[in-house]
C-alpha cells in the first residue's frame, strides 16, 4: 500500500492506497513536475500518457476540442465510419451507441445537451427544488431524533438516489437496482487500474453483464413510459422531437441518454455532500457562519468542490497533434489525465489553496465539473441538491462531530469517495 509520498519519485496517484495522499502528491506535483509523464500508459503502443495538474492547462484542453478531442468523439467517429449500427456493436455501452445518431459532433453535442438533458438536469432542473426539498426532508426525518447518523448511508448516497430516479421516472421501489446498475457503470473508475481505469478482462465481462441487464430494465421503462407517459425525463424523451434530426428518439437512444444520468448522477453529489460534511466539522467557524447567513452557502459549497473534488481526474482528452504545456513536449497521440482536484489546488490559480474561504472571489472557475463546451451537463442539479441538502440540515442541525468507528478511508479509483462517516449532532 502507498504511503504518504515526499518526493517525486514517490508519487503514483494510481498505486493502491493512493487516495489516502492525494494532495499531498498535487503539492509536489506543482512544485515538481506538473506536467507528468506515465510512460506507456497511451492507448496504442508506444504512446505515453501525461498528468496535467495546472488550472491554466487544463481550462485550455477543455476548451479547445480540435486540438484535445475528447476520447469518446473519437470513439463515436470511428463507430460512424464502421457504418454498421452502433448499438450491436461488442464491448460499447449504450451511452455511446447512442452517440453516434445523437451527438456525433459539437454542434449536435450542444442540441442534445440544450433540447434533452438541459430542461431536467441543466438550468431547467429548477423544476426538480421541491421534490429535492422533500427528499432530503423525509431522509433527515428518518434520523434526527436519534443523535447520530451515519451520513453515508443515510443521506449522502440515497439523496443523489432518489433525486434521479424522480428527475428519470425511475420506480422508487427499485431504487436499490438503480444502485447496482450505476455500481456497474462507474465500475472502472473504482475498481480499474492506472490513468485509463483499465479492469481486468474478467470483470470487463462481469461489467458487461450488469449493463445489458440495466439496458433491458430500462427498456421495459421506455415501453412503459410510451404507451403512458408521465411527468418524467424519460416519457419526455418518448415524446421530444431532436430538431438536428427532425425526429423522436428511438428506445436505443433514449437509453443512451438514460445510461448517461445515471454514471453522472449518483455517486458523484454523494461524494460532494460527504466531503462537505467533514469540512464542516474541521474547519473553524463555517457552519457558525453559514447558520448566521444562508447567503453564504452558495460559496461554502464552490470552496467545498473546489477543496475536494469528487471526480479527482478522468483521462478523457488526447492530443491530435504535438503540443507543449509548461515547456514539457507532448507528442500527438497522446492521453491527457485531466487532474481536476490539483487544478483546484494551482497555488497560480488560487492564494492559499488549502484554506477554505467564504470570500474567495469567482470560486466557482474551479474545474470540478470541467469547463467549456462539455462541462457536466448535471452541474445544476448538482448544484441544487446541494443547496436544498445543507438548507435543510442547517434549518434542524445545531452543528456536528464525529462519532465513534471512522477511519475515513476512501474507495479506490478516481473518485474522492469516503467509505462511512459515524456523526454525532445536537438539534437545532
Ligand atoms: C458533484 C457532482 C458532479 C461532478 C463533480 C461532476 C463532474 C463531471 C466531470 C468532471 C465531467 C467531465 C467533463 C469533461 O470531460 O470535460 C462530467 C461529465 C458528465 N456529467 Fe457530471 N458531475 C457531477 C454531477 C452530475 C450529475 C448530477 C449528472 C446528471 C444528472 C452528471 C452527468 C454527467 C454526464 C452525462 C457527463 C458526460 C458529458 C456528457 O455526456 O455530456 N454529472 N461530470
């Protein structure tokens, strides 16, 4: 297992254990080598791939999708040019069939984002405020007379749950299989090894399978949704007509888009709320601050995902030609880890990094939901949950401390994921 790294040649941010050390590794990695090689870690042999960990480089690729293409377009590209149909192609997941009909390129990236996912999940998922309120109402309802909780369990992870499944149509009743269906999903970036989250072939096959019986499930959604349609995203889907392609979504496609919400939508919010609640208890003054004035929390919760990422990196951009960031040649061809967590953490971005500011001026340029044409299309959500969450919890908790039986350790990956944390609290 990893221990804290002191020097350059101790930093692996992949090795087992390696979440444990994560910011310590960014500060050397700035001071160091922030620009990193992996040698051989490209997707075609004798490639290599590169760790970008400055705000400044980082805010550059994902602005510029010619120079950077993301690793999904060039996967869509070439299932557009196999010319057969996408969706009985092996070893790609419905998400990314339905690419190659929905969004093949930026233009069409942007009219899928604005004419399907924004009016639930973007700037219309104002929509979802009071069901969000509710939610997180009967969740805090179901322990705050008992004077402990374990924030996980029992809010953190079933509030992101049951948003998606109400924002989705999703039956409360099978909310445990929208967990095992997005367990397999984001299955990779927990369990994969190296900067491309790579699993073994045997749970490649394993993950496969999960995923065709979440495609089946969903399936049965459509149909369902189509012959009744109801107040939710996927009978919206049913029914939206896609202006680029003048016409309805087929149950494929749909399926696609529904795949895309739940890898985005889950665990992500729940590892926000988690790493929120231990800044709360460990930096001082915060939550008296935000109990005197609520106009606060739209801060606290941007210095919360600036501070701790939930998504710490994806390796989702290649070079398309031979390019140098921070005087360090990168050749074309290559993989660029996205380091979003140390790019919050650029001591040239940021003064005092590490300290967590009500007053930071334009907090939110952090790149925890990335930037430019494809930042996450789920940001407002997000976002929301958030705000209603600790709305909420500030309204009837008069403050938290950790309880007995944490050892905060993380999942493995590349999600800042805290396993369990055990609260005390006193009622407002
Ligand atoms: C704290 C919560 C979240 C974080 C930190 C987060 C972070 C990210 C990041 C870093 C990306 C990559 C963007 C890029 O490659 O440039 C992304 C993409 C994405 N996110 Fe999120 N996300 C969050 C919540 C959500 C939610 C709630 C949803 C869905 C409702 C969602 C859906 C997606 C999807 C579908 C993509 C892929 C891009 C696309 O298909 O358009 N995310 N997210």
């Amino acid at each position: 297992m990893m221990r804290c790294p002191r020097s350059l040649d101790e930093v692996d941010l992949f090795a087992p254990g390696a979440q444990e050390y994560w910011y310590e590794a960014y500060d050397i990695l700035h001071d160091q080598a922030p620009v990193h090689r992996l040698h051989g870690e490209g997707f075609l042999p004798g490639t290599d791939a590169f760790v970008l960990s400055k705000h400044a480089d980082i805010a550059q690729v994902v602005r510029d999708e010619e120079a950077f293409p993301p690793l999904t377009s060039v996967l869509v590209r070439q299932l557009v040019e196999a010319d057969g149909d996408p969706f009985d192609s092996p070893r790609v997941n419905v998400m990314v069939a339905s690419m190659a009909s929905l969004r093949p390129n930026p233009e069409l990236w942007r009219a899928h984002r604005q004419e399907l996912t924004d009016p639930w999940v973007g700037p219309g998922s104002s929509r979802n405020e009071d069901m969000i309120r509710r939610t997180a109402c009967e969740l805090i309802d179901g322990w705050i007379d008992e004077g402990r909780v374990e924030w996980v369990s029992q809010f953190a992870q079933p509030l992101p749950q049951m948003v998606m499944a109400n924002v989705l149509g999703w039956p409360l009743a099978d909310i445990e299989l929208l967990k095992y269906f997005g367990d397999g999903c984001v299955k990779p970036f927990v369990y994969g090894s190296g900067p491309r989250s790579v699993l073994p072939e045997n749970e490649v096959k394993s993950q496969f399978e999960v995923l065709e019986e979440f495609r089946l499930y969903t399936h049965e959604l459509i149909v369902e949704r189509r012959k009744a349609p109801r107040d939710d995203m996927i009978s919206f889907l049913t029914r939206v007509e896609y202006s680029p392609l003048g016409r309805r979504l087929t149950d494929g496609e749909i399926n696609g888009v529904v795949y895309a919400m739940v890898i985005g939508g889950l665990e992500t919010t729940q590892y926000a709320l988690a790493e929120q609640v231990e800044l709360l208890i460990e930096r001082d003054g915060i939550w008296a601050a935000l109990q005197e004035d609520r106009s606060r929390l739209r801060s606290f919760i941007e210095e919360g995902m600036r501070l701790r990422a939930p998504t710490q990196g994806l390796s989702t951009r290649m070079t398309s030609r031979d390019v140098a960031f921070q005087g360090v040649p990168v050749p074309k061809g290559s993989v660029l880890h996205l380091r979003w967590a140390a790019a919050n953490m650029d001591p040239e971005e940021w003064e005092c990094p590490h300290e967590l500011r009500l007053d930071r001026k334009a907090g939110s340029r952090h790149l925890s939901f990335s930037q430019g044409p494809r930042v996450c299309p789920g940001a407002h959500l997000s976002r929301l949950e958030q705000m209603v969450a600790w709305n909420e919890v500030l309204d009837r908790v008069a403050g938290f401390d950790y309880d007995d039986g944490n050892d905060f350790l993380h999942q493995p990956g590349i999600m800042l994921g805290t396993l369990k944390l055990n609260l005390r609290f006193a009622r407002v």
